[in-house]
C-alpha cells in the first residue's frame, strides 16, 4: 500500500490544510487590525492638528502655520490655509484639491502637492471652513503608513510561511516515521499469519499503539500455550501408540502366517487398518517435525530442475505399472535456495496423489517452468478433481472427501505438503486441470521464489 494513501498522512494533510487556513486567518486578522489602528491614529493626529487652528483666533492662524513650518524638519503632516478662490494665504499644499469635501470629515487622496514640489501619491486629509470664509487644510502622508504596513505583511506572510513549511515537513517526519512503524507491524503480523507463533509486535510501551501490541503479544502468547499443549498432547498420542500398534500388528502378521486360508482374511483386513492408523501416526508425527524445525535450516542453492526430472524418473514407472501414462516438461528456472529434501518429499507427495486418485488410462503430469515470481511447478492429473468448496479443506488434517473416501490413505498428504510450503514460504493453488484433454482432474500449481521470500 503507497504511503501516500495511509490514514496517517490523510490525518496529516487534513491537519496541514486546516493549520494553513487557521494561519491564513490570523495572518489577514492582524494585519486588518494593525492596518485600522495606523489609520485611526493618523485620523487622530489630523482631527487634533485641525481642531488646534480651529479654535485659535483667525487673524493668528497664517502666522501660526508659518510657524509651525519653521520648526518642522520632518514632513510627514501638512497644513494649509486657502482664500475662498483657492488662492493659497499660507502652508506647503501647494492646492487645495476641489475633489475634497470642505466637511470637517477625513478621506483619502490620490495626488497631493507640496510647495516644496514633492508630489505625495497617497495621503489622509481634512478641509474645513473656518468663520472668515478661508478654508483650513490639513493632510497626512500615508506613504510611511503603507510601508510599514507593507513590512507588517511581508512579515506575517513571511513567518506564516515558514512556520507552515516547518509544521508540514514536521508532519512529514512523524507521518514517515508512524508509518515505518506500522509497517514493521504488519511485518511481523504476516509472519504471524504464515505459522511463526514466535514472532511478536514490536512495543516500546510509548502510547495506545503499543498498549494495543502489547495486549495482542499476550493474546500469541496464550495461542501458543494452547497450540503447543495440544500438538504435544497429540504427538504424545501418536508416538505412544505407535509401539502398541507395532506390537500388535506382528502379533497379528504371526498369527496370519500360522492360521493360512480363509481363517486369515480377518487378520489380514486388521492389518491393512493397523497400516492405515500407523501411516497417519506417522503422518502426524511428520508434520509437527517440519513445524518445529528452523525456518532456514537446512536449506541450500540447488537446481529445481534436477529435482524435478529425479521424481520423474522415480514417479514415472509407478504411474506405468497403474496403466497411467506420465508427463513431464521441464524448462530452465533460476536457482532456488530450499531444503532439497524437504521439497522432494513435497512433491512426492503431490505426485503420489495425483497416482493413486488418477484411474487407469488417465494421465499424470509434472510441468516447470519460469513465471514471473519466479519457478513455477504444476503437478496435474485426470483424475475425479477436487469440489472448489473442498479445496481449502483437502490441506487440514485428517480431511478425506466423500468422492475418494473409498480409497486407501490417511487424509494427511496435503498436510504434509502444506507444512512444508509454509516453512518456505511458497504457495500452493489448486484449480481445474485444464491443460489435460478430460472433463475432470486437478491441477496444482506450487509458485517457488527464486531467494527467500520473508
């Protein structure tokens, strides 16, 4: 599953997206109120600069404006005083402009000229009509009020972007790291799934993840006690009565030698089941041998398709003598590293089946071939096939179907072959025979890795 597509990183960018909005907001909040106090204050400053020459006596205003200009080395604020015509009497606005309302209120122009030939792009200003009929203009430059309201926005942009980008690579970090985490869960969680009881959740103990690891590894833990008493409550079944049954069955091959003729059919009939329940006990015992054995011992590199052609050679005369005729095509495959043995006794088996459920005339075939995962073994018979409701049901122990249940065997061949594709990791499928001209039979198919396969 791509990381991308994981609950953690959708949570990450769910959180991403409303921390940027959240940002966005209180980006766009200070700056409205930063941008509205600035305004209100040089509103203020105007209001009381105009109420100042307002409430001077009128005769004395052009000479307190002169003044005021005289002591001014930084001009920022402006005043004016203009004759009725628009006729400047004193000040540095060079002309009232006649788009400003003599109101007393304040508003925003575009274009304002100094005496001092300085054109003022924006500015805040005020005209008012004083009791002689001139009219008093008093203006302030915004161009410092924009500029820091300028820097004030670059600097929350700025900073909001930053400080997203970190919350986002941050997000990144922790969701690569919360998934690493949950990979390596399900890691051990698969190998869990294939049979390795043994294997437990990683837990550091560190929050409800590991809370939750930590009941599931007491949860394994009980399963295995369990497991482990009952396989060895039946392999102590199984090895205890094999010496009895021994026993008994030579006692019953004497008697059967020492009573010859129809006296010696029931013995003989009790020694074909003394076989069939020493096979499963063997059977039995086989499989709890493979499952205890070490994933990787005994494995080594070795030619499949020298296997493959050594079982024919074995397989081919029994499937003669039963009147069955025998395939194989084997084609060249990568190495694989396995337990030859093991993997011998796999396919064995699966041919032995395929001999003994086969009727005669029918045919049995063993194909090799390269796929791509790697090599690829089809064992296919003409046989009664298997039901599809059956066929997870034929590797479980014991289980024998109703269509072949006439025939000798213990129920416990497919089981063997099970536990030994578990302990490498191989897979088996079992399908329709599709490739034998019949209207019946059944093909498996084991899928090998060329190198291990965790």
């Amino acid at each position: 599953m791509s990381r991308w597509r994981t609950s953690t990183f959708r949570l990450l960018a769910l959180y991403s997206a409303i921390f940027s909005l959240s940002g966005a907001a209180l980006v766009a909040f200070i700056y409205w109120q930063s941008a509205g106090y600035m305004s209100e204050q040089a509103d203020a400053m105007l209001s009381a600069e105009a109420s100042y020459f307002l409430t001077i006596p009128p005769d004395t205003v052009p000479q307190e404006i002169v003044q005021r200009l005289y002591h001014t080395h930084v001009h920022i604020n402006y005043v004016a005083l203009f004759a009725p015509d628009g006729k400047l009497i004193a000040g540095d606005i060079d002309a009232r402009p006649y788009t400003l309302p003599v109101d007393g209120r304040m508003y925003t122009i575009n274009q304002l000229t100094t005496t001092f030939g300085v054109a003022i792009p924006l500015a805040r200003a005020t005209a008012s009509a004083m009791p002689s009929g001139n009219v008093l203009m008093v203006a302030r430059d915004l161009g410092e009020v924009r500029e820091l309201r300028s820097s004030i926005l670059d600097a929350l942009v700025y900073g909001g972007c930053f400080a997203l980008l970190t919350a986002f690579g941050g997000s990144i970090i922790v969701g690569i790291r919360q998934s690493d985490r949950i990979r390596r869960l399900q890691i051990v969680a698969r190998q869990i799934a294939s049979g390795d009881l043994q294997r437990r959740l990683p837990s550091s103990g560190r929050d409800e993840i590991d809370l939750l690891a930590q009941i599931v590894n007491h949860m394994l833990d009980e399963i295995e006690r369990l497991m482990g008493e009952i396989k060895s409550s039946c392999d102590n079944i199984a090895h205890d009565l094999r010496s009895p049954l021994s026993r008994a069955r030579t006692m019953l091959t004497r008697a059967s030698q020492l009573n010859p003729g129809p006296a010696a059919e029931p013995l003989d009939r009790a020694l074909r089941e003394i076989d069939i329940a020493l096979n499963r006990f063997r059977a039995m015992l086989r499989i709890s041998e493979i499952e205890t054995m070490h994933r990787r011992s005994g494995f080594s590199t070795f030619d499949l398709r020298s296997l493959v052609e050594e079982i024919a050679d074995l397989y081919g005369p029994l499937a003669e003598d039963k009147g069955l005729r025998f395939l194989s095509l084997v084609s060249e495959v990568p190495a694989i590293q396995a337990d030859r043995a093991l993997l011998f006794e796999a396919l064995g088996n699966l041919i032995d089946n395929a001999i003994k459920f086969t009727p005669t005339g029918g045919v049995v075939q063993i194909n090799l071939r390269r796929d791509v995962q790697g090599p690829r073994i089809d064992v296919i018979d003409s046989g009664p096939g298997i039901p599809v409701d059956e066929r997870k049901a034929v590797t479980q122990r014991f289980y024998r179907s109703e269509r072949t249940a006439q025939l000798p065997g213990s129920g416990l061949g497919l089981s063997v072959v099970a536990a030994i594709l578990r302990l490498h990791n191989y897979t088996m499928q079992i399908g329709d025979a599709s490739a034998v001209p019949s209207e019946s039979g059944t093909q498996i198919t084991v899928r090998c890795w060329s190198q291990p396969h965790a």
